[in-house]
C-alpha cells in the first residue's frame, strides 16, 4: 500500500512535470519577431524561456562551463565548428525534423565547413557584416562623395576624425572588425597567422578614439534615433534600424552598405548543447523554426536571409528582392568567409582588442 502511494506520487510528479515541458532557447538579440514565440507556445503547449546575447564570446563562455541549461544556443559557424570539436553539441535526431526538408543546399554546403555533414547544426539566419549610415549627416560631415560603401570610411582616421562629430559605433567583435581591416590593409581577411593579423594594429589603434563605442547591440536604436550616423554592424539589424526611423517618421535615412572591398558572409546555427536538459523539446523548437512559413515570418521581421528554401516564396518583396539581403551572384562574389583561429591566436587576439579598446 505504501509502496503503491509512492508510485502515486512520483507519478503525479512526473505528470505535472510532462504538463510543464519546457525549452530554454538562448539567441541573438533582436533576431526574431515575437509573435513566433507565442505561436509556438501555442502550437506546442512547451514552455519557451527566450533569452539573448550580442556577442559570440558571450555564448561561447556560457557554453564551455558546462551547465548552461540551454536547450538551444544559436553560435555563427566559426564559434560552432571549435565548439563541436570541444564536445559542446549533441548530434541532432534528423527523425524528430521533419521539416529538414525544406533546407536549401546552397547554405547547407557553405556551412559544411563548420559543421561537416551538418550534423550538429541546422542554419536560422545568415548575412553580412557592413556600414550603415545615416546617410544625410555623413554627407553633411564628408561631403557629396563620402565613402560610404567603403571600408575607407571607418578605417581612414581622416574620415574617422569628422564622423567622431555625428558619432560613430563599431561591433564588439574582434572575430569581425579584424578580418574586415585586414581587407583594407589589402591583406588576406581570413589570414590565420598572427604576424599577419597584428597589422591591424596600427589601423584600429588610430581610429579607436574615434569610436563612441563598442557593441554589438545599442547601434540599432542609436542609428535609427539620429545619435549616430555610423555604425560598422550586421546587415539585418541595419535595415531593422532604417525601418524603426522610417516609422518613427523622425527624418532619419538610414542605408546599408557591402563595402566595396569586400565583406564578411557569416552562418547563425541552431544547435544542442550536450548537457540540454530538454532535447525533446530542443527538437520541436528547431522543427517549428524549419517550418517554410515560421522561416518566412522570422526574416520578414528581421531582415535576414535565411537557410530555408522553401520559405522563398513567401518572403516578401522587400527582403527577397534586397541584394543587400538575398545578395545576387555579383554581389556574393564580394563576400569572404571566415575560419576560426588557433587557440593561441585567439588569446593573441583578445588581448590585441583589449589594448585597442582601452586606447592604451
Ligand atoms: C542579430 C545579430 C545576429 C547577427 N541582432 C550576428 N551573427
């Protein structure tokens, strides 16, 4: 008898714990429209925990201590493919993603690279790294000709001195801005040797005084409210900060440029932290993602491309049609990827970003 009451309860237990399934997922900030989340909620009857970050470094220490409690974490392929190698991820079940089906093999094999045979990862969105202007006050600090769709414009201390007037951002992303001044100095953006990356030294130290700050996530209301006129940032969030002043109706312009020299293609990819206490759940989050309309519904909001074939047909005009977005062959030709560094590169490097940052 007391045994049976035993078995009772722990079956009470576990059914009320079945009526609260849960999904902690941990994305980019402003990098979804959150009617999604009600509807998959909704859909489901799961609970989602929504949390977000603005910085790969973030996620990564997160993620390397073990413990996060995160069912799903959304790192850009270059953090993803060390973190793999590090036994961060669980292999995905393919049976519980259905709607894998409608991925679109163009991104699949680019971002095979990080993740071979994409078996840790599912793409959500991917994009590029570029300038966005507030393209009335850059003129009126530059002039007519201002360099705007060139990396001149933010590496060029000359340029740099006159915009510090209007205000300038750039990411707190050293995996970012360095490949980018390295493709200024005309060197290999992806180069891999540290003789070769400190030359960017020089460049960021001069114009780091100029740099109001740097982050990754303020730029977007700072552009789209006028107290910035330029920020070296994400190509989405750009475009989500032209259309914030558009509907501010605050005479705000804002535009997006690929700088002409070239520019950063990178991969956001959903995946599983091995330790996730709720891959079940982890599933039908990354499935309901994969729906064609839910894929759809999340870059008409967001700007972004993203890795759904069949999602293409009903984007609207404005993202599907936007080189700046769904780039045409011309324009993917000025695209570079990146790879990630050695550890002791990468140790290099954060200490290079810390001495430039602090402008000592
Ligand atoms: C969303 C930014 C995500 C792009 N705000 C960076 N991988």
């Amino acid at each position: 008898m007391k045994f049976t009451g035993m078995t009772m309860a722990a079956a009470l237990v576990a059914a009320g714990a079945a009526g609260a399934e849960e999904v902690h997922v941990y994305n980019w900030s402003d990098y979804i429209d959150e009617e999604l989340l009600t509807k998959f909620e909704e859909e489901t009857g799961i609970d989602l925990i929504y949390d977000v970050f603005d910085s790969n470094e973030i996620l990564e220490t997160k993620l390397l201590a073990g413990g996060s409690g995160y069912d799903v974490v959304v790192p850009s392929g270059t953090f993803l493919s060390r973190q793999i190698q590090a036994g961060a991820f669980q292999k995905l079940d393919k049976s519980k993603l259905p709607n894998i089906e409608n991925m679109w093999d163009a991104i699949e094999e680019r971002t095979e690279k990080y993740d071979p045979g994409n078996e840790y990862s599912v793409n959500y969105m991917w994009g590029s790294t570029g300038i966005g202007v507030n393209i009335n006050k850059v003129k009126e600090v530059l002039g007519d000709d201002a360099p705007v769709n060139s990396l001149a414009l933010l590496f060029d201390p000359a340029n740099m001195e006159k915009l510090a007037s209007c205000g300038v951002h750039m990411l707190d992303a050293p995996t970012e801005v360095i490949p980018a001044a390295l493709t200024y100095l005309g060197e290999e953006s992806d180069a891999q040797d540290y003789e070769t990356i400190e030359k960017v030294e020089p460049v960021l130290t001069a114009i780091a005084p100029y740099v109001l700050k740097f982050h990754s996530s303020e730029y977007i209301n700072a552009l789209a409210n006028g107290d910035i006129c330029v920020a070296f940032g994400w190509s989405g969030d750009i475009l989500q900060a032209r259309d914030r002043a558009a509907e501010a109706d605050n005479g705000v312009e804002i535009e997006y440029h690929i700088p002409k020299e070239g520019a950063l293609m990178w991969f956001d990819q959903m995946a599983i932290p091995v330790d996730a206490p709720n891959t079940d759940a982890a599933h039908k989050f990354i499935n309901f993602i994969m729906d064609a309309n839910n894929a759809a519904a999340a870059s008409n909001y967001v700007y972004y491309a993203n890795g759904n074939m069949a999602s293409q047909a009903l984007l609207n005009e404005d993202v599907i049609g936007d080189t700046a977005i769904y780039p045409d062959e011309e324009t993917v030709n000025n695209l570079y990827t990146t790879t990630t560094w050695d550890p002791k590169v990468n140790r290099n490097v954060t200490r290079l970003w810390t001495k430039i940052k602090s402008g000592t």
